[in-house]
C-alpha cells in the first residue's frame, strides 16, 4: 500500500485574543482557502519511489494566488523531496483571494509522507494536523499581550461615538505592526484616521521563540464603545472631553 498524508500547520493559528475579539472571517476563509489548496496539490503529486519518505515544505500564497519563497523544512533525503516541491510548483497559481480579505500573504507549512508496503493495493488519504498544544498556548499568550497593548493606546478626543469600529493589521516578526485598515468605521472619518495613524508602524513584542517559524501574522479587533470610554485609554497628550 502507498499512502500519501499531507498536513497543513500555519493555518489553525487564528484565534480570537482574549481582551479584543477577533473577526472569524478571516480565520474561516484562511481553513476553507488552505484545505483548497492541499486538495490541488495532493492531486499534482506523483512519487512511485521504493522507500519509506517524509517531507515538509514551507510556501508563500500572495493574494493573486502567486506562490514564492518554497523551501523545505524537512527533508527525507529521497527523491520524494523534489516531488513535493514540483508539486507546489505546479499547483501555483492558486485561487486569488478576495478583495474583502485584509491579508498581504499566507505562509503555509506542509508536509508529506510517503509509506510502502508489499503486496498491497495502493491508496492515498490527507489529514490535517493541528500545531503543537505549545505552539497555540505561545500564540494566544502573545496575542492576549498584543491585545493588551494596543487597548492601553486606543487614541480618541470623543466622548461618544457612533459605532464601534474594526482594526485589521499584520504583525511582522520582529513586532512592527503594518497594513493597518479599518474594517469597520466608527462612523467619524477623523476618528478612523487617526486609528491608522496611532497604530501605523507602533511597535509591539517581537513574535516569542514558538512562533519563530512565521514571518507575519494576522490581526483584527472590534473597538467597543466601553473601552474607549475609559480615562485610562488614549496615548500621551491626547486629552479626552
């Protein structure tokens, strides 16, 4: 029997923090996206080698679909190594994402195991494998802290405001926050404006040594009218009224 076992590892990292909730879209869309994309190229993977063979190959999906930076993370030392490899080659382009999804890229982990046994019928099967309970412990530890962080430098000089709005960022590796966007207005452009300007560039906690394997992660958070409220939010010299 040949067995072919691929899983996907970066995916099942987005969770809503525990001081700001987080928009499930974009976690939905990532699952539904990444199970897409490791159904075409289980399809585009070919190996009839001999021996027993483990790979895992780490890969960038832009948001047309372009695939780059493909390395492997494991390697089995076999040819299967450059069948895994070829078979992200082929698969790309993917499926472009939609123009509503605040993501710059999406960094995938994928491995693949190759079984032999004699005398047997052949068969392939996929199982996605969730990261380490370590892992998603060191994830949800630093977004709770991420979290923490930016609800003590909310900017605001209202004392109410119609709607609570939604930040969406990316987080790089060494802390800097980028890409930030405004999902959902709070209903006063000023207001909005000055969310991107106050968040642009700030600088939070690099990514700790569990998450080292991503570049960037995703960020998004609703904005309630209770916090922001509270004298203790806002940024030095900004008064509230």
């Amino acid at each position: 029997m040949i067995k072919k076992i691929l899983f996907i590892f970066g995916l099942l990292l987005i969770t809503c923090n525990t001081v700001l909730s987080a928009e499930v879209d974009i976690n939905a869309f990532v699952n539904k996206y990444g199970q897409e994309v490791q159904n075409i190229i289980k399809s585009n993977l070919h190996y009839t080698g001999t021996e027993n063979a483990t790979s895992a190959v780490t890969y960038k999906i832009h948001p047309d679909g372009s695939v780059t930076d493909i390395k492997l993370e494991q390697e089995s030392g076999t040819g299967f190594d450059k069948a895994v490899i070829e078979a992200v080659q082929k698969s790309a382009p993917f499926k472009p994402f939609p123009k509503e999804i605040n993501l710059s890229d999406i960094t995938m982990t994928s491995g693949f195991q190759h079984k032999v046994e004699k005398y047997r019928s052949a068969r392939m099967s996929i199982m996605p494998v969730e990261p380490s309970a370590q892992t998603q412990e060191a994830y949800k530890k630093y977004m709770s802290e991420v979290g923490k962080y930016i609800f003590d430098r909310i900017p605001t000089v209202y004392s109410y405001i119609p709607q609570e709005p939604v930040i969406k960022c990316t987080i790089l590796k060494d802390g800097t926050i980028t890409n930030v966007q405004i999902a959902e207005t709070s209903g006063i452009e000023e207001y909005d404006k000055k969310i991107i300007e106050t968040y642009t560039g700030m600088k939070v906690a690099p990514f700790p040594d569990e998450l080292s394997m991503y570049e960037e992660l995703p960020y998004s958070a609703r904005v309630y009218r209770q916090l922001r409220s509270r004298p203790t939010l806002g940024v030095p010299g900004v008064m509230f009224r």
